[in-house]
C-alpha cells in the first residue's frame, strides 16, 4: 500500500484499503488476528463481490465502472494464490468426486465438501459447482450412478 501511495495509484491504493478493511473487520468479528486461509477466504469474497458488480454494470451498459471493478479484482488478485487452470481443476474434480465416493447429482454437496478446502481462493466457485456437476453428469449418463 506503501508503494502505492508513494505511486500516486490512486485505485490500487483505495482497492487495498477497502481488502484491508475487510479483513480487519473479519478479525474484530473474530477477536483475533486471522490465519492465511481466512485471509485467502477475505479476498475471494472481496473479488466474487467484485466480480458480481461487474456482471451488474455490464448488464446496464456501465462500462466504466464495469472496467473500475476488473481492475480492483487483478490488483486483489495478485494477493491470492496462484490460481488453478483448467486441466487442473477438472483433474482436482475427478479426484473429489472418486474420495468422497458420490454417484448422483444429489451427492453434489458431499464432493463440494472432499473439493473446496483444496481449491479454495485457487478457483471461482461457480465454475468449481459447474464443473462438479458436468462430472456427476457424465458418471450418472455412463452407468456409474443408481
């Protein structure tokens, strides 16, 4: 934040003081300083907000501020880890979906439990439900499921 102000980066300034603000109301909420993973859960709640704003800005034709809330989400984003991609994540799916022994869609919640502590803040949760529920399908339609 330092650097930033130093930088005259007006919105990176303000981006982290408002990160820094939540995380600071979530450890008073707490009484106690967070660990990383609360941290990590801070920020990925900070960019889903983020990322919600976008989707409604974008759907009144505020392209301006659509474009404010994509560059506050890269600049909290690089304070999160390394995000996974794609063959990963689907890799990460299948792995959850054979632990947590699922074999319908109902089950959806028990491999959302096994995946999630693995991903989390490494990936969007509606792209992780979206691809849980794809495998699911896939078992279900090749015979695997009831």
């Amino acid at each position: 934040m330092t650097a930033a102000i130093r930088g005259h980066d007006e919105l990176r300034r303000d981006t982290l003081r408002m990160v820094i603000a939540a995380a600071y109301n979530e450890a008073k909420r707490a009484r106690r300083d967070l660990t990383d993973d609360e941290v990590v859960q801070v920020l990925t709640r900070e960019v889903k907000t983020r990322t919600e704003s976008v989707e409604a800005y974008s759907a009144v034709g505020r392209t301006d501020a659509a474009d404010k809330e994509r560059a506050e989400i890269e600049i909290i984003r690089a304070y999160l880890p390394e995000q996974l991609d794609q063959a990963e994540l689907e890799r990460l799916v299948r792995e959850a979906v054979a632990e947590s022994g699922a074999t319908s869609a109902r089950e959806m919640g028990k491999v959302m439990s096994v995946l999630m502590p693995k991903v989390r803040g490494r990936a969007d949760g509606k792209q992780v439900s979206a691809l849980v529920a794809q495998e699911l399908a896939r078992r279900d339609l090749a015979g695997h499921g009831h």
